[in-house]
C-alpha cells in the first residue's frame, strides 16, 4: 500500500524510467534507420544505382568462337563467361539453393530466419559450422560490389564489417525488386570464383569437365557447387580427398531439402569424381598461335614509322589500318560511353573462320611429324656432328649465341641493370635449375642459360596454314608446336625464303604475259642472265643435273623443279614486272626485284604463300586471308560483321593451266609423295620448295576446296637438317598427315571426289601431241553453263 502511495506520489519518477525503457528498447532500432539513411544517402560509401544494378559491370572474358560453333579460347583478367539460367542444368540450382540458401524462394533478399539462428548458434553458442547467414542475393551484392578491403583493427574493424554488411542487405533487397529469382541465380553463378582461373559456372564446367553447365550431372553440379566457399581447399585436382566429401556433403543436403531421394543419394555418393580437367590457359588449348594473331590484329595501334625497317612494310600497315576494319578494330571503336573496347574484360564474343576439327588436324599433324620424325632426324644430326649449326663459322655461331643471350628476356633486364656484357655472359654460363621444352614433355633440370639458348636453338620450328580458295577463309593456322615455349608465330610473322615454291608464279607470268604455254619446248641448258651491274648470273641446281640441250615443255621444267627453267622465263622478262604479279597474288612484304626472284629469294610467310597458292583455284581470283567473320557484345548484339577484300590477278584459263601444271608436280614431280607416301587420290596441285643447304623447306597444295601449305626449319638458318632435309621430305609430310585427317573426316564436307571447275571453252594440253586440244564440254558442264 505504501509502494503505491509512494508512486502516486511520484509520477514523474515513472514517466522518467517509462522513457528510459523504451528509449533502450528502441535506440537499436533507430541507429539502424538512421545508419540504413547514411548509407543510401551515401555517407560511407557509394551504392550500386538502379541503372547499374540493371547492367553490373564486371570482367567478362572475350570468346573466340569457331565457324563450328566451338569456344576455342578467351582472352579475360578473370575467365569468365555469362550465361541464362535456361543454360544451367537442374542439379546445379537445386545443389545451389538446397546448400546456400534453402529459403531463398520465400525471402526478399534478406533471411530473417537465418539472422536470428546464426545470431543464437553462432554468436551465442559459438557454432561456427552453422555459417554466416548471408543468402544467395547477399552473397551476389558481395560479389558484384566487394567489400572495402582496407585493413582494420578492433572496434572499426566491426564497425566497417557492420557497414559492409547493411549495405549488402540493401543492396541485396534491391537485386531482389529489380531481377527474378531466376535471374538472381544465374548471375550469382555467373559471378562466382571456382579456382584454377575459372570465374562463373560456365568456365568452369568446362575447365572440369569439358562440358557446357547445362550437360552437368548431379554429381558434378554437387561438386561445382561445393567448391564455391573454398575453391582452393575443394578442388577435386588439388585435393581430391577433400573434394569429395564436400561434394557428398551437397549431396547429403539436396537430400534433405527434398529434391533427390535416399536412394538416389546414396547412389550419387557412392561415385568417384571423373574429370576431364582443361585449365584455360592462354598457353595451351586449341589455336593458341591463331588466338594470338587475333588478340594483336584487333589491339594493333596506328602503325608508327619507327616501327618498321622500310617503307615498303610501313605503307603496307598504314594501309591495312585505313582500309581492314578489322585491324587496330578495339582502339578504332568506342562503346556507347565512349570507351574503347577492352577485348579482356567487354565479353565481346568474336566468332573467327577456323574450323575446330580442322585445326586441331593441322596441330596433330605437325606435332607427329616433328616429334616423330623431324627432330629425332636433327637430334641424330647434332650427336654425329656435335653442333647444332653448319656452313658457317665458330666466331659466327658464337655471335649468334651471344646476340641470343643479349636479347632473351633475362639478358635484356641485366642490360636495363646496367650489368656489362662481360658480366652478363659470366652470368649465362652458371648453371641453375630450371625446366625446359621437349616433346617428351617438360624436363626439370640443371643447366645455364647459355646451354639452354642451344637447347632451344636445336629444336627445328615449323608453319602450317589451311585456307578455302573460294572464300578467303582460314581453316587451321599453327605457328610451332608449342606456344609456351615459341611465340614467334611461323604462320604469320615469320619471313622465310620461298625456293621452288615461287616457281608457279615465275610459270604463270610465262603464260599469262608472255604467251607460252605449258607445251612451250624450252631446251635444257644453264641459262646466262645479264644483270646489269657487269656480273652476270646463272641459276645453280639442286643436285647433279646435266644440261643435255634436249626440249622439254614448259610443264617438265616445273614438275622437275628446274631452275634454269624458270632462268629462262625471267631472261625474257623484267624482275619489276615479276615481283608486281607476284605482290598481285597477296605477297604483301618488300621483294627486291632481281633476277634470282625466279629461283626463290623472296622472303615470305607461310600466310602468304597458302593465300597466293588458293587464287589458282579461286579462277585467278585472290581473297585477303580472313579471319573474322562477327564480333558481338556480351548481350549478343552484333557490333560488327566482315566480308573478305578480292582482287582479279589472272584469267580463269591461266589459272586452270596452272592447276594442270601443278597437278603434274604431283603425279610426276618432286610433290609425288603426297600420292606414294599418303596415299591422297584427289585431284590436286603443288609445289616443294627448299633453298641453300636445306635451310628452309616447303610444300604448298591446292585442292578444289583447300588450300595447305608448311614449311619447316631452324630458327636459325645454319641449323638445319644436311641430308633429306628438302621440302618434299619435311615439309610436304606435315601437309600428308593434314589432308588424310581432313579426307576421312566426311562431315567436313572436303572428299577425294572433289574437281576443279574448268572455264567456260576451257583448252587443254596435250604435251605428247605438242599442240592445244580444246576440251569437250561434259554432261554437267553443259548443264552449268547452259
């Protein structure tokens, strides 16, 4: 009775301790709101906007895609690639939801229900196993915006954590009201690092499993899902032990949400993981050197005149950036905000002319014909001789050494150092552990620098290019055999003297300017060309061969690769007006004009030559090589298509006379290992090619449909093979393997049975009657043109 008089007595006493009550019971509430108003007003930190949320920005790697429709590489700082949640596999959203967020259907981007037993297990209890609450919305505001990564201590360590995290919650609520729950999903998946350079369940499907997402099975999708909180401890190639009882772990999960039965977990846990493990790597995969031609094309600046050893090459470039779209294409384009492209981080998807099957014909092909072949050849060479250079001297081949170790990567820091050059050979010739190329495989050994430049030096290089005559298109383009270790691209940086296999152009200015033809009698005899300079020059011959006066047409000269022959065709003409026919063909680099053009000095890529070569079978029609066909933005909107450039260089009838001649090389000339060796039936042309002491060697083919062509040597040109080294030994080889590959592959759509179109009133020779015969029109030949 007295307490309540007492308080009677004191109402203000009450209304004091009424307010202090609710002023605690209300304070947390209100630093919340008023922090949730900082925050969205801006006060620590900016927020994601709703435009940005509708477009989030994030590195998205760049797809080379193949005319086949295979990804056959990425350009990315992170390897990450989008795809739609119709693209994802059931198990993958079902492991996702049932491990990360299982009430994720029934939130709005904020797990209450979570919060409080993460705040009673996990704080109160000190569970950590319980997690930390945040849902898949969450999870994916933290991916898209990270969190500020400034160091801390102590109370604004919590202070900045309990920022960071309201600001996830908002940031989540808003993903929420602007995406579906479908949306949400895939581009959580999309955002996500699975280790091994594998950022997005799309990369790493594949670097796993060599799969697309939506080809996963339940076992895989558990795995996947199960890597995504500890990629490193969870990935099944680094510890395989713990990746599977994470996986089982999912499994066991999307069992008790309900979305597989017992026994269908019990079966799933029971299976070892499979992979088939591909890290994208910019080293390895399909068409590493054509990736690499791509990557410098579209990022190629203005060219620059100091760049360049000539006129000649620096006009060739100002004109290929003026008037190739596709070249410099990053830094000649601007996106909507007016930035340039960035071919690592914009997602563009560039869709290219390379066939996938194909190209990884020509990279089998010539790695068996190096590995098996060519380098053991060499090798066998090095150990009877003991060195890996010939025809030339010791004070040059120890220049070569010394330019090799000035200019290599560890030389030229030493230099920048400041370190003298007597030093620096000192230092190249300690030994060090290190790991080197064989195609045995990589070998960990000790060894010096200086021993490891001739190790490299002794490994003989090699080119190939495939090319469809009557588009342009680049089908297979190899630069070496291994990208990591050679980066000089021998398809399409590398200039080698062409030999014999600049013949066919020396014949066709013969028949297309000077009137012969392929039953021309020419007599065998050494040809005598005045040069002008007071020194007269006559062609040497591959081999003994005995000028015995006796005619022959034109077609033998060829076919034997005689180089008097083709003295005799340049003795009647001026080297001016051959080097221009020759430039006509797409040989774009500087030929000096002079007479031993007609025996092979131009210098010439394999590019060049397998492009030149298609015109024959293009009715005299040269297509640009081409490489692009569409580039399109991450969303698949097309920002750019390509069309071939072609130029006329010679009449259809001087073509197929050509395609005649050069078919004769093959049935009875030095490319007749096609045929013996390789047991190619199809109607086909070419032509070998090798210059002084074997130091380059050449084949060249056109077919109906394709066009191949490779060549091979050291990178060096006194290293080289002495014996059997010319191009219908090594070369032509490489070309062989290609082209049964390609044969026997019928969904390519390139068979045996493929002809040459002849022209309309086509004539033919018949050199054993010593006159043109003209054709008789065939059944389909009529029906065509008629």
């Amino acid at each position: 009775m007295g307490n309540i008089r007492e308080r009677m007595r004191n109402p203000r006493r009450e209304s004091r301790a009424s307010k202090i009550f609710w002023s605690l019971v209300l304070a947390p509430f209100a630093v919340v709101a008023v922090i949730i108003v900082l925050i969205i007003a801006g006060a620590f930190g900016k927020l994601p906007t709703f435009e940005e949320l509708e477009n989030p920005r994030s590195n998205i790697a760049t797809e080379i895609i193949s005319s086949d429709g295979e990804v056959i590489g990425n350009f990315f700082v992170e390897n990450r690639s989008y795809i739609d949640y119709g693209d994802l596999s059931p198990y993958l959203v079902q492991a996702l939801v049932a491990t990360e967020d299982s009430r994720f259907y029934s939130h709005s981007g904020i797990d209450f229900l979570g919060l409080a037993r993460v705040g009673f297990k996990t704080v109160l209890m000190g569970d950590k196993g319980q997690g930390g609450g945040s849902t898949i919305s969450q999870q994916l505001a933290k991916n898209l915006y990270p969190r500020d990564t400034v160091v801390s201590r102590g109370v604004a360590k919590v202070g900045r954590l309990f920022i960071a995290k309201f600001k996830e919650w908002i940031t989540a609520t808003m993903l929420e009201y602007n995406y579906t729950k479908e949306e949400i999903i895939a581009m959580y998946l999309n955002t996500v690092e699975f280790g091994a350079n594998a950022f997005g369940v799309k990369s790493a499907a594949r670097t796993f499993f060599n799969k697309y997402p939506s080809e996963l099975t339940l076992e895989e999708s558990a795995m996947l899902v199960g890597m995504v909180n500890k990629p490193t401890r969870y990935n099944p190639k680094l510890n395989p032990q713990y990746a599977l009882e994470r996986r089982n772990t999912v499994i066991e999960r999307m069992y008790q949400a309900g979305t597989i039965d017992n026994e269908r977990a019990k079966e799933s846990k029971s299976k070892p993981i499979e992979l088939d493990y591909r890290p994208i790597s910019h080293n390895a995969g399909t068409g590493t050197y054509f990736r690499e031609m791509i990557r410098q094309l579209m990022t190629a600046k203005e060219p620059e005149r100091r760049s360049f050893s000539n006129d000649w090459d620096y006009q060739v470039a100002v004109d290929k950036w003026k008037n190739d779209p596709r070249y410099g294409w990053c830094n000649k384009n601007t996106k909507a905000d007016g930035e340039k492209y960035n071919l690592y981080k914009d997602g563009l998807k560039i869709t290219v002319t390379v066939n996938a099957k194909m190209q990884r014909y020509a990279e089998e092909a010539m790695w068996e014909q190096m590995k098996d072949n060519i380098q053991p050849q060499f090798d066998n060479q090095r150990k009877g001789y003991k060195n890996i250079f010939f025809n030339i001297k010791t004070d040059e081949q120890q220049a070569i050494i010394n330019s090799a170790m000035m200019q290599s990567e560890r030389g030229r820091k030493m230099r920048a150092e400041g370190v003298s050059r007597e030093d620096i050979i000192a230092a190249f010739n300690k030994p060090e552990r290190m790991t080197v190329f064989t195609y045995k495989g990589e070998r960990d050994t000790t060894m010096t620098p200086r021993d490891s430049i001739i190790h490299y030096k002794a490994i003989l290089r090699s080119g190939f290019t495939a090319i469809d005559p009557a588009t342009g298109y680049v089908l297979a383009y190899v630069g070496g055999t291994s990208f990591k270790h050679f980066k000089y691209d021998m398809a399409s940086q590398g200039r080698r003297q062409v030999g014999s296999t600049v013949k066919p152009f020396i014949y066709t200015f013969a028949i297309d300017h000077l009137g012969y033809n392929p039953c021309t009698l020419v007599p065998n005899l050494e040809v005598t060309i005045d040069t002008g300079s007071g020194e007269p020059w006559s062609p040497r011959e591959a081999g003994k061969v005995e000028y015995d006066g006796e005619l022959h047409p034109l077609k033998w000269g060829l076919a034997m690769s005689r180089n008097n022959y083709s003295a005799w065709i340049m003795k009647q003409s001026s080297p001016q007006a051959v080097t221009d026919l020759i430039h006509k063909f797409g040989i774009s680099g500087w030929i000096d004009p002079v007479v031993a053009v007609c025996v092979g000095t131009p210098e010439v890529t394999v590019l060049e030559m397998v492009s030149a070569f298609a015109t024959f079978a293009n009715r005299g029609v040269h297509i640009d090589p081409f490489f692009i066909t569409r580039i399109e933005d991450r969303q698949g909107n097309v920002l750019a298509t390509f069309s071939p450039t072609s130029n006329d260089v010679i009449s259809e009838q001087t073509a197929f006379t050509m395609l005649g001649m050069m078919q004769n090389n093959i049935n009875a000339g030095t490319g007749g290992g096609l045929r013996s060796r390789f047991g190619i039936r199809s109607e086909i042309g070419g032509k070998t090619g090798t210059t002084n002491n074997n130091a380059d060697a050449w084949f060249i083919a056109v077919a109906p449909k394709i066009a191949a062509g490779a060549w091979v040597g050291g990178e060096d040109r006194a290293t080289h093979i002495i014996n059997r080294g010319e191009g219908s030994a090594v070369a032509l080889p490489i070309v062989g393997k290609f082209l049964q590959k390609i044969y026997a592959d019928k969904s390519l759509g390139i068979t045996p049975e493929d002809k040459f179109l002849p022209p309309i009133g086509v004539v033919r020779y018949d050199c054993e009657e010593g006159a043109p015969t003209e054709s008789r029109r065939s059944e389909r030949e009529s029906e065509f043109f008629d």
